[in-house]
C-alpha cells in the first residue's frame, strides 16, 4: 500500500510536470516560430530599406539586373514590382513571365500603409516564401513596392535549432523536476508506511506498540490522532473483555441453564448449568455451532421453537426432561431482538423447578391431609355433641359413652393441633436451636421414665446402652426430648406384648448417634421412602386407632435437619425397625 501511494503521488508529479512541459514547449514553439518569423522579417525589411534607393531612375531591365546580382550575394529574393503591380524585376525569375503581383496580400498592404507582411507558397515557384514589401516612392509619390523574401525552410532551420536547444534544456529541467517529484513523494509517503504497520498491529490487537510521528502537518496530524485512537480502542477494547468476563461468570454462576442461538437457530452459547441438564459436558468442544435440534433432542422443545419462530413471541412452558421424567423444567423461550427489531436468534432459559413442584405437591397433601385429619376428630365430636343434644343425654350409659367419644377425638384433635405447631415452629425461619451439653445417661434415663407405665401396661422392656465417649451431647434438651419420645412412642404402639425396645448412643466417624430399635411388626420396604412424609402411615387404620397424627416422624426429621443432622429407617417386616439419628459430634 505504501509503494502504491508513493508511485501514485509521483505519478501525480509526474503528469503535472510533463503536461506543464508539454503545453510549455506548445506554446514556446508558437512564440519561438512567430518571433524568429518576426526577426527574419525585420532583417528583409532593413534590406528592402537598404537597397529602396538602387532602384530610382532605373530601366527594367536595370532593375532586374539588380535584383538578380543582390539576391545572389545576400541569399534573399528581391522583386520590384511597380505601382501597377506589374513585375519589373526579380531574383529568381524572368518578369516578363510573372503575373500581375497588385493583388498579392504584402504588396496590397505596402500600398496601403507603407508596409506588408505575408508567408505562402510561392505560384511562381511553389516554395513556401516569408515575404516583406515596402513602399517606393519618387518625388513624393507611390512609384511601386520593393519586396524581399526568404524560403519558409530557413525559417524551419532556425525553428528546428531553437527547438533542439529548448529540448536539451527542457529535458535537463524536466528531469530534475522528475527526480525532486520522485524524492517529494518519498519524503511525503515514509512516515506512512510505520503508520500502516501500526494500525495493522492495533488491528490485530496489538496495542503495545509505538509510532513517532514528527512535523505539525497532516501526517503529523494524522500520526497523532492513530496514537489517540489506539488509547481509546484499547481502554474501549479492555472495557469490553472486562464486561465479557462479568457477564460470563453471571451466566456460568446461574442455576438456570442458558441456550442461545444465531438467526439460522445455532448455538452460539451454552452456560454450564445448560450443559448439566441437557447432559453436554462431554461435548464441549462440538456444541458451537451445532443446530439445536441437534444437540437436544426434545420434541416438546423443539415445538416450543417452532412456536415462538411463527409468533414472534416468547413462550413459557412445564416439562420434564425425556430421559429424566422426575426433573421438571420451566422453560422460557423468546427471540432475541436485534438494533433492526429483527430477530436475531432465541434464547432458552431453562429453570429446574423439580424442588418447587415436590413441594407444592407437599403443599396440596400437607393441606388435604391436613384438612382430612382435622375433620375426623371433628366430625365425631359433633356427631357425639348432636346425638347427645338429640335425647341421649338422658340415658346414663350413652351420655357417658359419648362424652368418652367426644373427649378422646378432643385429645386426638389436641394432639394433631399441637404437633401441626410444633412442626410449623421447627420449619420456620426464625426458629433457633439452643444447645446445651447434655448428660447422655440422665438424659435417657428421664426418658425411659417418661414412658414406664405404658412399658408396664404392654410388657415391654425398654434397654438403654450408651457407649463409651458417647456420654455427653452439645444439643438442644428440649428438641431432643420430644424427637425420643416420638420414637420411642412409635415403637411401643407397633411392638406386640413381649417386645424390646433397645436406646442405644454412639459416636462414630465424627457423628453423635441415636438409636431406637424395636422388635415389633416392621415397615415394607414400598413405605420406607416416605417414612417421614407428613401424615404419611402405613397402616392407616390402625395408625388412627391408636391415636396417631401422621406427624411425629416428620417431626423427628426437622429436628434432626435444625441440628445440622439427618434421620435414617432401617426395617423388615415382622422383624422390627430401627430408626437413627445422625447429630454433629461437637463438644463444647
């Protein structure tokens, strides 16, 4: 690029040059021709003025004579032609043979004004002649015209001298013009090509260079405002990288997963939580540029797509994933809108709302089981109040067997309300555990008494084994008070006559255990999972008989998770359960 200006300023010098020269020497040659033209003209008419007075007085044949011998010795052709225009005398021709002259343009304008000037081709002897004529005169008067010529070719001769003289120097000069228009344009052009290499280096990001621009001209100028502009794409260039980079860990640090694509629906852009729910991680390297339907095949999804590329609009919708129908995803898909409202892609944002949907299926039976729980005890208790306002309370024995029935569902229905506060207080945000170091053997000792009336009433032996440096607990008394009592409780109710029911605490791999093992009739494996459900039983029948509220279990769990801990159900049926509880191991 830097030759190609260089030679194309130079070629601009150049033309200018030469087509100055060229039109110098057109205009010098006309000038140079009509002025050797003129001094030739003034030399025939000093000659024709020289010898006007050799022709006075003299015959024919006298002027002619004279005209021939003066014309040899001078080399100029001289012709006397009197007022008349007939020809007295001349150099190279015989007058007697010659026309009338009267009508030729000199001698008209010789008669005229004293003086004629004329060059044309001779009808005499057909060569171009520069003629010159001046007036005669005798006594006063217009006696003829004395006219002397010169061949058009001496005239070409001295021209063509001049010419070669005005060449050579015009060459010379031309030449040094060339040579100062080739160095000109150097100079011009040199500091350029280091602007050039700069501005490639900026272009392919390199901003570490420097560039030395001198002079106040425009390259000057020029060089400057290329130092500005690499300053401001740079800081312009590091603003960009600064926000690309935010703007990737925003999208990498989103639990929502991201697709974007081009218009033509490729992927451009897939965050890493994409990339986990659509299973991608292995194909790192060949997601860009894929079609989406490629890289997920998701009927629903690819609907969804169709959908919103014929509306133009964004759209929402559930689904699970097909190949993980347990994960429900919400889905966002509308189009990307350039600077000319185009779309210019989609976006898809992926929301994993499996936890909330669980939950609101918790929410919905928590509400009706809730509800049907509540109704139960109610509706025997106002069975029982409506039979007794009907007349049965004036019957001794069925006022004292409905009072029995209204006060057990009241105690049942006390039960329920208290464990629905318990569990509402434990799960709430502001709920706090208080631990305090609690002497492991006391502690279920005071438990094991709680419990001896109904131990006694169903011949059961409760056994308590605290292992060693499992004597102490950083926990909070009260909570774990009521999380024992709910196991412990279970077990008595589902443990026949004769049964053990085995307490045992342990530390192990940096865990307090708490152990409540019975002997009873055992939990199926089917039921195992949703143990600690809410209202959840696995007999539903006897669960309410013995006055269950389908509560306790979720509340042993709660208390556990407020602890930082977790609960577990081991079991077979006939052969008993076994529930633990995993509490940190921290003392204090």
């Amino acid at each position: 690029m830097f030759q190609r200006l260089q030679w194309k300023i130079f070629g601009l010098i150049a033309l200018v040059v030469v087509g100055a020269a060229v039109a110098s020497a057109g205009v010098a040659s006309v000038l140079i021709r009509s002025e050797i033209e003129g001094i030739l003209a003034d030399a025939l008419r000093d000659k024709g003025q020289f010898f006007r007075e050799h022709f006075s007085d003299r015959t024919d044949a006298q002027v002619d004579a004279i005209c021939k011998r003066e014309g040899e010795k001078w080399g100029v052709r001289f012709t006397v032609i009197a007022a008349d225009g007939v020809v007295r005398g001349d150099t190279s021709s015989d007058p007697a043979t010659m026309v009338n002259h009267a009508s030729r343009p000199e001698i008209a304008a010789a008669m005229k004004t004293g003086y004629g000037r004329d060059a044309r081709r001779s009808q005499t002897e057909s060569v171009e002649y520069l003629y010159v004529a001046i007036l005669l005169r005798e006594k006063g008067a217009a006696a003829g015209v004395i006219r002397t010529a010169m061949p058009l070719h001496q005239v070409a001769v001295a021209t063509r001298r001049a010419y070669e003289i005005i060449a050579w120097a015009g060459g010379g000069a031309l030449g040094v013009a060339l040579l100062l228009g080739l160095w000109g344009s150097r100079r011009i052009t040199a500091p350029i090509a280091p602007m050039i290499r700069f501005a490639g280096r900026v272009a392919d990001g390199d901003f570490s260079g420097s560039l030395v621009h001198a002079g106040q001209d425009e390259v000057g100028s020029l060089g400057a405002a290329l130092l500005q502009m690499r300053d401001q794409l740079r800081e312009r260039m590091a603003s960009v990288e600064r926000e690309r980079h935010r703007q990737e860990a925003i999208l990498a640090g989103m639990n929502e997963g991201l697709v974007a694509t081009d218009a033509d629906h490729r992927v451009v852009f897939v965050n890493p939580a994409a990339r986990r729910l659509l299973h991608l991680e292995s194909r790192d390297a060949g997601v860009s540029g894929m079609p989406l339907h490629e890289i997920c095949r998701w009927p629903e999804l690819n609907e969804l797509v169709a959908l919103v590329e014929q509306t133009g609009q964004p759209h929402n919708r559930q689904l699970p994933l097909p190949d993980r129908p347990e994960i429900v995803l919400h889905l966002y898909v509308g189009p990307i809108r350039t600077a000319t409202e185009h779309p210019g892609g989609l976006i898809c944002v992926m929301h994993d709302i499996t936890e909330q949907s669980h939950l609101d299926r918790m929410r919905i039976d928590f509400v009706a089981n809730a509800s049907h729980e509540l109704k139960t005890p109610l509706s025997s208790i106002i069975g029982a109040l409506e039979t007794l306002e009907g007349g049965a309370a004036e019957d001794p024995q069925a006022r004292t067997r409905f009072i029995e029935i209204a006060a057990k569902n009241a105690r049942r229905l006390h039960a329920l309300v208290s464990d629905l506060l318990d569990l509402s207080r434990i799960e709430s945000a502001e709920f706090t555990v208080e631990p305090e170091t609690i002497q492991v053997d006391a502690f279920l000792d005071r438990v094991r008494a709680a419990f001896s009336d109904r131990l006694s009433a169903g011949r059961l032996a409760l056994e308590i084994q605290v292992a060693e440096g499992a004597q102490t607990l950083q926990a909070d008394p009260d909570l774990l008070d009521q999380a024992l009592y709910n196991l412990i409780d279970n077990s008595i109710k589902y443990t026949p006559e004769g049964g053990r029911i085995i307490v045992t605490a342990a530390r192990e791999d940096g865990q307090f255990i708490l152990s409540v093992c019975d002997t009873g009739v055992g939990i199926p494996p089917k039921d195992l999972p949703r143990l600690f459900e809410r209202f959840y039983r696995v007999d539903q029948a006897r669960s309410r008989e013995l006055g269950g509220t389908g509560l306790g279990l979720a509340i042993v769990k709660h208390i556990a998770m407020a602890h930082g801990g977790q609960v577990k159900a081991e079991s077979q049926p006939g052969q008993g359960t076994t529930i633990r509880i995993f509490l940190p191991a921290t003392d204090l």
